[in-house]
C-alpha cells in the first residue's frame, strides 16, 4: 500500500502530512517479529479452540474488524485470536509479494483460517501491481481483477470459507474524479467480485487514501468528497461489488494526547477525524443518496496502530505505553460513533523501529501494543454500559499527554454540508448593442471562496434574464440562449461570450446542480463608453515628520486602480495605499484607474510631500547691548513660525549714536 497522506493542495490545493515513507525505513513485509513465539502460540489456539458461551455472544456488540498488515500479519492474527471477541469477525490482509505485486503468498490463508470461524485471510490486492499488469498486457482493468481471482484460488484463498480480496488502494485520483480513475476501479472491483463467473460473487474490501489529521484547511477536500458524493453510478457499482469501505485515517498522537483532557473529550476529537465520511454523508442531499447509503451500510475506518512514525503512517513517534492509550482511545472512539449494525472499523499495523531499539526490546513493546488493541476490541464489545465502547479504556488507558498536543476541531466542520459555487472574476461590463463581450469569466470556487480546480469536468449553464440575449464560447459565435458549458479537469474558471441586440441592464447567471449560483449585472448600451474615468486623490500634506503615508483615492465610476512611488512603474493597488519606511526628503505619489470598459485616466491623481526630520539650528548674535536671538530652520512646516526677538532697554531720544555721539 502506498502509505501517503495527500494534503490538499494542489492549485487544488493541497496536502498537508508526511511524505511517502522511504524506501529503506519501510518495514520489511515478514509474517511476524517473533516467528517462534508467533507459532508456538498459533498451535496452542489451533488445538484448543475457543467457545463461547451463549451469555458472551448475548452481551456482546458484533464487529467487522479489517486489519492492515503489510507485515507481521501471522503475530496480528494469533494475537487477535488470544483474546477474541467473541462476536467479531476479524479479517487479516496478507500482502503479495514485494518482487511481483499480482503474486499472491501462499501457505498463509489457511493459517488465518485455522485460527477459527472468526478469523479471515484477505488477499492484498495492489492498485500499483495490477495497473503495471494491464499496461503491460493490453487488457482491461476487468480482466485484471477476474485475473487476481484465479491467482487468489491459486494460492489457497477460498472464499467459501470466508476468505476474501482487499483493494490496495484507491488513489487521491478516484477522489477528486481525475481521468479514468473512478471507471478503472469500477471495472476493478467489479473483475474481483464476480472473477468472470469462474467463481463465485464475492463483495470485498476497498482502502481509500486518506489526508492527516493535522490538516488544518479541509475546504477544498469537503469540496472533493461532495462532488464524488453525487456521483451515483459509482456509489451504486461499489454497493454491489464491496462489503466493506476501509478509509486510511492514521491518525495524530499530536493531536489526540493534549494535556488534561478527559477521555471523553479525547474521543470525540478522534471520532470527528475517523469518522468524518460518515458524518458527511449523513448531511447531505437526495443527489448523494446513493453514497449515503452505501457508506452507512459498509464504511469501516481505519485506525491507527502503526508505531513509531513521523510520517506516512500519520504521527506516532511516542513512548509504547502512550501508543496503547491511542489505540485504546481510537476503539473506543469508532465504537461510540456506531456508524452501522455490526460495527465496523479496523486498523493498520506495520511496526517500524524508527528509535533503533534492540530487537527483543523493540518486539516486546509492539507486542503490548497489539495486545492492547486486541484487549480493546474485546472489551469494548461490552453492552452492559450507557457509554458505548468506554471499556476500551479499561481499566486506566485512553489517557496519556504529550507537550504542546492541541486538538483539530477542523474536522467538526465536515458534518455540515457545504456546497460549492460560482463566481465571476470579471468586472461587470458595459457592452455595445448587438456587438460581442470582453470575455466574461465564470470561476469554481469552495463555500469559503478558495479557487477549486475541477476533477471531474464541471458542468456550468448561462442564462440571461433579457429574452434577446445569447452566450457562445467564441467571440465570432455561434449564439445561443442558454449556454451548458464545462470547467475543464484541472482548472478552475472558463470564459464565455454575451451578445444582445437590446439597451439595458440583463442579468447574466452561471449555475449547475448542487452548486451555489452566480449572477453578476451588465450593461448594454447603444454607443461604446470611450470615456476615461476621473481619479481623484485625498489632498496631502506639503509637508511631514512620518515616514509612513497613507493616500486615499476614488474614480468616479467602478473602476480599478493602479498607483507608483518616486517615478516607479504603476502596479495594482487598492484604496488607501499605504507607505511605510519612506526616506527622508521629497516624494511624489501617482494614481490612475481604469474602468469596465478598459478606459485608462491618461492624467493620473498626483500629490508631492516632503519628510523633514532635522531639528532646527538656533544661533544667538550680540552687538552693544542688543541681543538678537534668531531662530532659523529648513524650509517652513505647518505650525511653526520663525520668530526674531530683541532684548535690552527701549531705544530712547538720549541713547548713544554711533562713535559715542548723543542726538539732542
């Protein structure tokens, strides 16, 4: 299985968790850690087998548990059995071989098998093997999955006895409706089920790629997942075909273990990730009945009991005994939720030694693990308590913090649906009668205004509220009323032309099922408007001791502007324009605005200050007993004046002339 975790990205936007795991930190697929322990154990369960009595099967939730186990599969599947519910039916994937990914392992189905009526093999079905099988052969993707039948039965997997197939995995691709992807898989699933009428019908499980629970931003995801919500024909093909729903949620310790949270609240967090599809569907329209009912009946998320990642396999890079509390506190979690009767969840396990442990040390601790996830299942089967699967905690776990833990409550917002809309980019236009639009641009947007790029190809219709009006995707025509366009697989926006003979103001509306509507206003008018627009600039202070400026400017029809600095060239911008860290001396701002039509203000909106940040020089001149203070600064700012004051007694008619002469 390819362990990604996509976050969203892409122009659709994008993903956030780990990269692919490495090559060389990926765990090596071997049936157990502890192959003589491992067996030792597996003959005891064989020949003593467990019963049940009948008050165990009365108080008892039933479960469908799918296991993920790209090694160490025979240890999960004796640990399991050692501590079986005892109304779960357990299901172990067995993956193929490394070297040649559509060649089943044989001698391990009828281990499983062994261990009792609860116990199943499913044979790991690559996505990635099966597809480099078709390339190479010429055949079709139904032809693949009736192939992998046979192999199955080749190598010992008989689903008579309850042993089945694990598709491994469906890509993001199928998600967002890319491509072939969701017809591929149709015709995949639907080889495995009926295997070309050499076998018999039989349903199987599908693991779907998942995004990280640290994701912050989920809009375009929940976008994602509506959109593939209202594809009925695929729901309804999976509805026949697969048994059981296997979304990827590895899980966070991060975002589980937040210091002095109850259990209680930890679950809720967990269940509002793990359960998140679930809880969607439940929102959603009729045009998603089809997935709403098909995932009621057969979603099973896939917890987390891969230890120790950083990566890959979400984030589990803690102490052992804090990773048993999260395994404990997952099952619980998917327990309480309750999305169906039996319940229906699992987990992925694939030990990874990423501390370099010593190999018993290292053994030992992913033994209690394992045997903690068993343990849960077990006890939280117990009907006897008001709070569904709290006895996964038993008697002390779901507890445990980590430093800095916070919980994503982003994942609460999934339970609302939220549909997607339209929305014009362009300004609205004022349009020759009877002449031809500037294009007219209409984009696909998320509920929170995010651009989203079409998977599938996006059907978007026009309509005009004028009874002449006509759209085309030509400039040269032809013309039509109404006009069903689509948004392209992998971009977001498509532009479209608007034709009408008569004066007025039509409303143009760009709408598709299930998506919220866009109108936007035009004008037609009999003459073209060549007349530029007016700008006008807040007057400014001459002078100023900031070296921040803030300019306020206005047109005097819609319009956008565009505004330079000290002769730079003219850049878009929006009113006030903002300076900061401005240099001393002068400076000259300059704006222009350009209206719907295109009309530049060929004489832009100037304004020229000067920033003075020297304090004034003071000189004090003396001459007899006449003492001139003379304060002299740089050129005037607003509020202060030069001053020159004298002091010294009145000149009277008796004071001293020059060279000591007295007027009389």
């Amino acid at each position: 299985m390819r362990r990604r975790l996509l976050v969203l990205a892409c122009t659709l936007a994008v993903v956030a968790g780990g990269p692919p795991l490495a090559a060389a930190a990926r765990p090596k697929p071997v049936p157990s850690l502890t192959p003589a322990a491992t067996e030792k154990l597996w003959r005891k369960l064989v020949a003593h087998p467990r019963v049940f009595s009948a008050s165990q099967l009365a108080d008892c939730r039933p479960l469908r548990a799918l296991f993920y186990a790209p090694t160490d599969w025979r240890r999960v599947a004796t640990t399991l059995a050692a501590s079986a519910s005892p109304c779960a039916q357990y299901f172990i994937s067995v993956p193929p071989l490394a070297s040649v990914k559509t060649t089943f392992r044989s001698d391990e189905a009828w281990r499983i098998r062994a261990l009792g009526p609860g116990f199943h093999a499913l044979a790991e079905v690559s996505v990635t093997g099966w597809r480099n099988w078709v390339a190479s052969t010429g055949n079709s993707w139904y032809d693949a999955g009736v192939e992998a039948r046979k192999a199955m039965a080749a190598a010992g997997y008989d689903v008579n006895a309850g042993d089945g197939w694990a598709v491994d995995e469906f890509p993001a691709s199928v998600r967002t409706g890319e491509g072939d992807a969701r017809t591929n898989m149709r015709a995949f699933v639907r080889g495995l089920y009926d295997a070309g009428g050499a076998g018999p019908p039989t349903p199987g499980a599908v693991f779907i790629i998942g995004l990280s629970q640290a994701t912050s931003s989920l809009s375009i995801y929940q976008a994602r997942l509506q959109d593939w919500y209202e594809d009925a024909p695929f729901w309804s093909d999976m509805s026949a075909d697969v048994s059981d729903w296997s979304q990827e949620l590895y899980g966070d310790v991060r975002a589980y273990a937040v210091p002095g949270a109850t259990p209680a609240v930890r679950r809720d967090a967990l269940a509002a990730y793990l359960e998140h599809e679930v809880a969607l569907a439940r929102a959603a329209p009729p045009t998603a009945g089809a997935a709403r009912s098909f995932l009621e009946a057969t979603y099973s998320p896939l917890g987390n009991a891969a230890w120790q990642y950083e990566s890959a396999f979400g984030w589990t890079n803690v102490t052992f005994d804090l990773m048993q509390s999260f395994v404990s506190a997952q099952t619980y979690a998917m327990r309480h939720f309750g999305a169906g009767t039996p319940d229906r969840f699992g987990f992925a396990w694939a030990p990874n030694n990423l501390s370099g442990a010593p190999a018993s040390t290292f053994a030992t601790q992913t033994g209690a693990i394992l045997t903690r996830v068993a343990d849960a299942i077990r006890d939280s089967a117990d009907t006897s308590s008001a709070d569904i699967g709290a006895s996964a905690c038993s008697p002390s776990w779901c507890g445990g913090d980590l430093a800095g833990a916070t919980f994503n409550t982003a994942w609460s917002a999934l339970g609302v649906w939220r549909p997607s809309q339209f929305a014009f980019t362009t300004l609205p236009q004022t349009i020759v009668a009877a002449q031809p639009s500037q294009p007219l641009t209409i984009e696909l947007r998320t509920a929170d205004g995010t651009a989203l790029t079409a998977g599938a190809p996006q059907p978007v219709t026009l309509t005009t509220s004028s009874p002449t009006g006509a759209f085309s995707t030509a400039q040269a025509g032809p013309w039509s009323s109404t006009l069903t366009v689509a948004i392209p697989s992998g971009v977001s926006a498509i532009s479209v032309y608007y034709l009408d003979p008569t004066l007025g103001a039509p409303v143009i509306t760009a709408a598709a099922a299930g998506k919220t509507s866009a109108s936007q206003t035009e004008t037609v008018a009999a003459t073209p408007d060549v007349t530029p627009p007016e700008t006008t600039l807040a007057p400014v202070d001459r002078w100023s001791r900031s070296t921040s400026a803030t300019l306020t400017f206005t047109a005097n029809e819609p319009a956008r502007f565009e505004c330079a600095l000290d002769g730079a060239a003219f850049a878009t911008c929006v009113s006030p324009a903002q300076y900061a860290d401005l240099a001393e001396g002068t400076h000259t701002f300059a704006v222009r605005a350009t209206d719907a039509a295109g009309n530049v203000d060929a004489t832009p909106a100037t304004a020229t200050w000067t920033i003075d940040l020297k304090p004034p020089n003071t000189r004090i001149a003396t001459r007899g007993r006449l003492v001139l203070r003379v304060l002299a600064r740089p050129p005037r700012l607003p509020g202060v004046r030069r001053s020159l004051a004298c002091h010294g007694p009145p000149r009277s008619a008796h004071a001293a002339r020059p060279g000591g002469r007295s007027r009389r």
